[in-house]
C-alpha cells in the first residue's frame, strides 16, 4: 500500500490515542497497525498519562490533521536536504587546524565595504542633504538595514555640523569614527558571554532554518570545548532529515563525542529526553542538541521547540543554558528577518554568525544587535574548527573598518 492510499482508506472505526513522548513511527513506508498513534502532546492531563480521543465516525481518515501535517513537514524537509548535506560535506572532511586571524577572516567583507564606500565618497561634493540621502542608501545596501541606516544618518548629520567637517578626508573621518563608535557601544550593556550550569550538564540547545552552518557549528563548537577538557554529548534532535544526523554522528566519530540518535522521523523531543538522560548519567559537562531547520515561520517548528524546552526543563529545571540562533551572513536582510521570527518564538540568548568569510554582508550584526538587542555570541570565519570565534564588538570593527581609517584597503 503507498503512502497516498493509506489517507485514502477510510476505516471503518478510528480509534485516536495520544502519547506525550514516544509516538510510533513508519517503518518502511507502512502505515502502523491500528489503532493509529498520532505525533500530539497533552497539555493539562498529568504528564505522562495517555489520554484517549474518541473521534467520530463520519470523519475520514485524511481529515486527521497532525498526520498530514507530518508528511508535510517530512516533504518539506526533503526538498533542502541535498542542498544542506552538500555544502556540509565538505566541511566535515576538514582537518582541524590554528585559528584564522579576524583580518584576514574578514578580507572579503572588508573589501566590498571599501569599494562601496571609495564609489560614494568619489561622488562627493559638497555636505548637503543629496549626500545624507546617498549615504542612507550606501548603508542600506551594506546590509545595515533600513532602520539603523535611518538613526545612523541622522547621528552623522549631527556629528558632521559639530565637528563643522567640510573637506572629503575630513566627513569620511567622522563617518568612519561614528560607525566604528556604534559598533562598539551596543556590546556596552549586551552580555555576549557563554553561560554554564554551576553543576551538572549545560544544555546548549541550536536552531535555525536549514542551510545556515547549525550542525557544521555543532561540530566545531563541541570539538573546542572537548580540547578545554570538557566531557560532550550531541543529541542530533533533527530526525526529519537524514543528512542531519549522519553530519553529526561524523562529527561525533571525528572527535570522539558520543552522539545520541533516534530512528528516522521519530518525535525528536525523545532524542531530547535520551539525550539529557546520557548527559546526565555519563556526568557530561556540555549537551549540544540540534533541532529540525524548517521554515521559520512555520508554527509546528516553533511547537516543537518548545516541547524540546519542557522536556529539557523537566529533567533538568535551569536548563538549557543556552539557546543559539544560527544565521548565514551571506543571506543578508533574510537573517535579520529570521532572527525577529525566531526572537519572538523562542527564548534565544545569543546569535551564531556563519560564513562571515564568504560574504560581503557583514554589515548584517548592526541591525541584529541594535533593533533586535541580540547578542552576537560566536562567528564562523571558514571551515576549519578554530575559525568559529567569540564575537568581540571593539575587535571587529577594527578589523572591518581599520583600513578606511587609514587609508589601506588591504
């Protein structure tokens, strides 16, 4: 029997039963024996105790929601599966080396935004309200986003009269010093530190849509805690798509952490729950859990999540430590978007921003940390192991503004 003609058979009476934790699954692409379980969670009955459904007669099969809803999401896992696994791959196959240098990590970046910024000033005429208006849109179009692009122009209007700078070499000093100056003073107040259970397992919990780097930084970040000395688990909670897993448990092999896996397309909050008991009873000092990365604006990932969350707490009541939001730089304003979706969704506490090397977007953390008053935590520079570094606010606008200020584009 196929997949479609399983929802086309109407039986003759449907009997519902809802588990908290442990659904059955497909295997082989065959229907389970009724009564059909149902991927669901209780909300007010106790904790634990399945509760039965009686559903009436006259509904058809097909009309079950939550089991269309997981094909669905299995189908749209599917479509950016080979994508994801081929960019990984060939992450995974790198050796782990010394650390990247931040200048040399952010050549490219630094580059486009001095050719962006050399074609503006060559423009230049006189301090006039058409030169504000070009350098809103230069900041726009270096991904600053069009609201800190507003504030950061009318700050420079201010700043320009103050200083009464009339000559190129003197508003490009001021211009600079300003951007340099914002950079640094929204880590003032923001705590861009990694947090650590006092006692017992840190859960680290990673989302994010599919494609970003969230299981290639797993791996990265796990192997830089492990060489400090401390003992990691992997949970690979990602069981719509295959890929996901088998990354991981390469990652776990490489670096020798034990990975905690489910079957395909189980209930990932029970990878969850297997996952904080090893940590528990193996006295692990750090669990990284790598969640499903569809669509972030699709409701059932963000019930998910937080069904991930209650079981983590349950178990472990200050837990997760951490909840890490993983955004590809090079996909610009689309970052800036999903962290607003995510932000107000889940309780994130820090930013991981990828492929900082490959991209000419870095502008990208500005509006991350001034509209959305999210700390950048870790940012990934290449593919080697020591590329994902702390994000230091004072280090990286030297780095991404030192050569305009200087006059070497470097």
């Amino acid at each position: 029997m196929g997949l479609f003609d399983f929802f086309k058979k109407k039986p003759a009476a449907p009997k519902v039963v809802v588990e908290v934790l442990y659904p059955q699954t497909w295997e082989n692409g065959e229907a389970p024996v009724e009564p059909t379980v149902l991927a669901a969670e209780v909300l007010q009955p106790t904790p634990g105790e399945a509760v039965e459904i009686q559903v009436p007669s006259h509904i058809a099969a097909e009309e079950v929601a939550p089991v269309a809803e997981v094909v669905e999401t299995v189908e749209t896992e599917t479509e950016t599966e080979t994508e994801t696994e081929t960019e990984t791959e060939t992450e995974t196959e790198t050796a782990v080396t010394s650390e990247t240098n931040l200048d040399e990590g952010l050549t490219k970046t630094r580059k486009t935004w001095s050719e962006r910024w050399n074609a503006f000033m060559a423009n230049f005429r006189s301090v006039d309200e058409d030169f504000f208006e070009e350098l809103e849109e230069t900041l726009i179009g270096a991904d600053v986003g069009a609201q800190t692009a507003l504030q950061l122009t009318d700050e420079l209007r201010n700043e320009v009269k103050l200083q009464n700078a009339k000559s190129k070499a003197d508003i490009s000093r001021v211009i600079i010093d300003k951007l340099v100056e914002h950079y640094r003073s929204q880590g003032v107040n923001e705590d861009a530190s990694m947090h650590f259970a006092p006692e017992g397992p840190t859960v680290i919990l990673f989302v994010g849509v599919n494609g970003v780097g969230k299981t290639t930084t797993i791996g990265k970040m796990s192997a830089r805690y492990k060489a400090e000395g401390k003992q990691v688990v992997l949970a690979a909670a990602d069981t719509f798509r295959a890929g996901a897993t088998q990354q991981l448990q390469a990652w776990g092999e490489r670096n020798g952490i034990p990975v905690v896996a489910g079957a395909a397309n189980a209930d990932p909050a029970s990878v969850v729950y297997d996952g904080v008991k090893t940590a528990i009873e193996t006295n692990a000092d750090i669990l990284f859990v790598d969640t499903a990365g569809r669509l972030q604006n699709n409701i059932n990932l963000m019930q998910e999540l937080a069904k991930m969350k209650r079981i983590i707490t349950r178990e472990l009541p200050n837990e997760p430590q951490e909840v890490l939001l993983a955004l590809d730089a090079t996909t610009g304003q689309n970052a800036l978007q999903q962290a607003r979706l995510f932000k107000d969704s889940t309780d994130v506490t820090g930013i991981v921003l990828t492929k900082l090397d490959g991209t000419a977007k870095g502008g990208i953390i500005l509006p991350i940390r001034n509209e959305l008053h999210l700390p950048v935590k870790w940012v990934g520079l290449g593919e080697q192991v020591g590329d994902l570094q702390p994000f230091d606010a004072d280090d990286f606008a030297k780095s991404l503004f030192g050569s305009l200020l200087i006059g070497d584009d470097k």
